[in-house]
C-alpha cells in the first residue's frame, strides 16, 4: 500500500489561483490572511474595471515545512487581482492616507450565486474595503521569490 501525498512533498512553486465561487473565495482568504497591505500599493484600474492589491503574504502554505526543517518563515510579494470592480468604498481609513498600513484579517462576498454582490475585507484597527463587483473573479499570484519574514515570527490570533 502506498502512502498518500502530503503538501509538503510537493515543488515550491510561485502561488497563482484564482477565485470564482464564495468556496474559492474561502481558500484565497486563508491565504492572504495576515498580508501586510499598504495603502499605497492599492491601485484602481477604472479603464478595466479591476482593483489590484500588491500585498506581503505570510506563506500559510509553507509554515510548517518551515517549523519541521527548523528555518525561518517565510513571506512573499503576491497581487492580488479583482476583476469586474463597479465600485470601491472603504472605512477606517482614507487611501489617501498613502502611508497606512493594514492588515488583511478575513474576506468575504455577500452576494448571489451569479457573484453579483461585495467583496468585504476585514482589516487591522477597525479598517474595511467593500467592492462591488458585477461577478466574482479574484486573482491571487506571488511575483517575488520568498522572503524571510522579518519578525522571523508566525502570526497568531488569541481569540480569549
């Protein structure tokens, strides 16, 4: 009997997914939740209608490979792309606060089954972005090798 595939036996390659459906949307947000996103490097595409979103990914994927090879974590550039954009709104802080910087924490879509509907981030000190979107289409890919994360530390949530 052979023994089955493990994530950890598979090439360490660049992340590029995409999300089409609210499930899709599930495994995009554990992947980019604890990114480093500075307001900055969020970019409104109008003549395309895309939002994109240049963020430091903690790599989720990767942690414990790390912790069983004793190396350091790791982080990565990722973009994260979101197509059919109709608008944008935001709340707990202004984008022309170019020198912010969030924390993506969760996201969702509240909306129907077409993907007509928002995209919600939750974001760091009370921050969201809401984007209204004609259907659901969210690309994720890394455009950086990995780099060591420099706290050198994983994130963690208490929820007490």
């Amino acid at each position: 009997m052979s023994e089955d595939a493990r994530f950890e036996d598979g090439e360490d390659k660049a992340l590029n997914i995409g999300a089409f459906d609210k499930s899709d949307l599930e495994i995009v947000s554990s992947l980019i939740q604890d990114s480093i996103l500075p307001a900055k490097e969020i970019k409104w595409l109008p003549t395309t209608n895309k939002l994109a979103l240049l963020i430091n990914r903690f790599r989720w994927e990767d942690k414990n490979l790390a912790i069983s090879k004793d190396r350091e974590v790791e982080r990565v550039q990722s973009l994260l792309m979101i197509s059919h954009v109709k608008s944008i709104s935001s709340s707990g802080f202004s984008p022309k606060q170019r020198d912010k910087i969030l924390s993506i924490l969760s996201t969702s879509f509240d909306g129907d089954d077409g993907g007509l509907g928002n995209i919600l981030f939750v974001l760091s000190g009370n921050a969201g972005i809401r984007i209204a979107v004609d259907a659901l289409e969210i690309n994720l890919r890394d455009v950086t090798m990995p780099y060591i994360a420099p706290s050198g530390l994983s994130p963690e949530h208490n929820f007490d």
